[in-house]
C-alpha cells in the first residue's frame, strides 16, 4: 500500500482488508500519521513471513525543519524551542550527516510505539509518563542530502530495521546546535518492495471486480525474493512438509533459502535454514492445500 499522510498503519490494514473481505490482514512495520509511503500488507499465509519484512532495510524521503525542536520530534508536537539558523551551512549539514552514516546508537523517543511493560511509548509520554529507554544498535547505510535551504534539508536514508527518522532529525539538529524535527517523510522502500508497486486506497475503492483487485496481490515468495533458493523433488519436499531437514544438491552451505517444490511450475514451501552439516532445515512453512 502506498499509505496516505494523517492516519495510522492500522487504519490502512482495516480498510484494506474490508476492501479484499480478507479474515488475516497485517502490515511490516508500521509508519507514523504523519509519514506516507510503501506499507506492505500481509494477508493470510503471508502473515507468518511478516518478520522478514520487519527485519528488512528500509528507504526514507524526509524533510527536516531546522531550528525548531518539538515534543514528539516530529511537525505533530508542540513547539518546545526555537533558534536561529541563519548562520547554518550546506557545508556544515553535508558533514554533520557524515558522522551519521555507519553503525550509530540511537534513543527512542517516548512518542515511537515500542512498547515497555506492554504499553506503546506513545501512550505513556501522552499521559505525561517518561521511561528511561534503552539505545539501540543500527545502521544507516547511506544518507544523501538532496536540498537546503536556510530551515529546510532533504535527505534520502537507506537504513536498517528499528532506525528512527525523528530521532536522526533530532539528532542531527542537536549536532548543528540548533534543534530540529521531522516535517515530513515518505518511505521509499521496505525491502524487496518499492513505491513504485504501491497502491492508494483510492485505486483500491474504485475496482468493481474482485478478480482484478487480487490481481495486484504479489506471491508470498516474494516477501524473500531476494533469498537463495532450493527446488526440491516430491519426494522430499514430502519430508520437509513434515518440518524434517533434507539433503539438498548444489544448495547453499550457510544462511537462509526459499523452498519450493519442483513441479510443472514451483511451488513455495516456505523457507529454512542451512544447518552446519549442509542439510535444510525448514523454518517457517505455508499450510498446504
């Protein structure tokens, strides 16, 4: 789904799955009100593969407001402070953002919906409640900064799972000593997937035709496409069904693999993994007709 600015990820699941009459819907990772962009959606079978898409990198569009630090990190919070940066560079940004690039710990910030103790951050900060929150590990891969202006930079981040936006915009407004917040942002990409395959719920109202709305369902293979893969005969495909690791020809000696089993077309199995004595593992299967 291309999702819309100015409601939530599960207000995108909810329509969508009245649209399809679908009974198992779930979304890869969700994205603030604010932000809009490439929001998979799994249905059925496809649901026990969510975790690779949550796991997988991830591709931002965000405009930073420089200059102006809010509660919530992002253009929803109220305005907690404001200075003037007049005297703020393209030079001194494009440097600021290198220290960002690579491995870098950040702290979520208490409107982010990590949950502690079961409650999302969100709720607890709207109720006045700070927690102490533990750094995360992540990795930002490459962030390129596409325009500034004297308030404004653009930048496109290619980062890992868990890497916050509001909190490098916050970050990096703190490093130019100045403040800053997210005031708008747009995912590019969500793994294998990129917003050029997205579909608007607009699109989605305006098919008369189930046929062709489940026409724009993609194979729930290509959640790993990116991955190895094995083809594995009847016969022991019939093993692997039963969660048995098997011997495979010519596969890969470490990592993960899709599965599919040899027929007039494949079929997808699931996935699994590659045990130290070669064999294949399986790991998470599709329910079988």
């Amino acid at each position: 789904m291309d999702k819309p600015a100015g409601i939530s990820s599960n207000d995108v699941v909810q329509q969508a799955k009245r649209l399809f009459g679908a009974q198992k819907v779930g979304h890869t990772g969700s994205l603030d009100p604010l932000a809009t962009g490439v929001l998979p959606l799994c249905f059925g079978e496809a649901t026990k593969f969510s975790q690779y898409l949550l796991d997988a990198d991830k591709t931002y569009w965000t405009r930073i407001r420089l200059g102006v630090s809010t509660e919530t990190g992002d253009a929803d919070g109220e305005v907690i402070a404001q200075v003037d940066v007049s005297a703020i560079s393209k030079t001194q940004a494009s440097e600021a953002l290198k220290t960002f690039v690579g491995e870098i710990e950040q702290i979520p910030s208490m409107y982010s919906a990590l949950k502690h103790q079961g409650q999302p951050l969100y709720k607890l900060a709207r109720q006045g409640i700070e927690v102490e929150r533990a750094p995360r590990t992540v990795t930002i891969y490459s962030a390129e900064l596409l325009q500034f202006s004297e308030a404004y930079i653009e930048l496109r981040v290619h980062c890992s799972k868990g890497t916050y936006i509001r909190s490098l915009a916050e970050d990096l407004g703190a490093a130019l000593g100045c403040g800053g917040h997210v005031s708008a942002l747009r995912r590019l990409a969500a793994g294998p997937y990129a917003e050029a395959q997205a579909v608007t719920l607009e699109q989605l109202r305006e098919f008369d035709d189930p046929q062709e709305m489940d026409a724009l369902l993609l194979p729930v293979a290509s959640a790993v496409g990116s991955w190895p893969s094995v083809r594995l005969h009847e016969d022991t495909a019939h093993y692997v069904r039963q969660g048995q690791p098997v011997q495979v020809a010519h596969a890969p000696t470490d990592g993960w693999v899709q599965i599919f089993e040899s027929a007039e077309e494949d079929r997808f199995l699931g996935v699994g993994e590659v045990l130290t004595d070669g064999r294949i593992a399986p790991r998470r299967l599709v329910a079988s007709d």
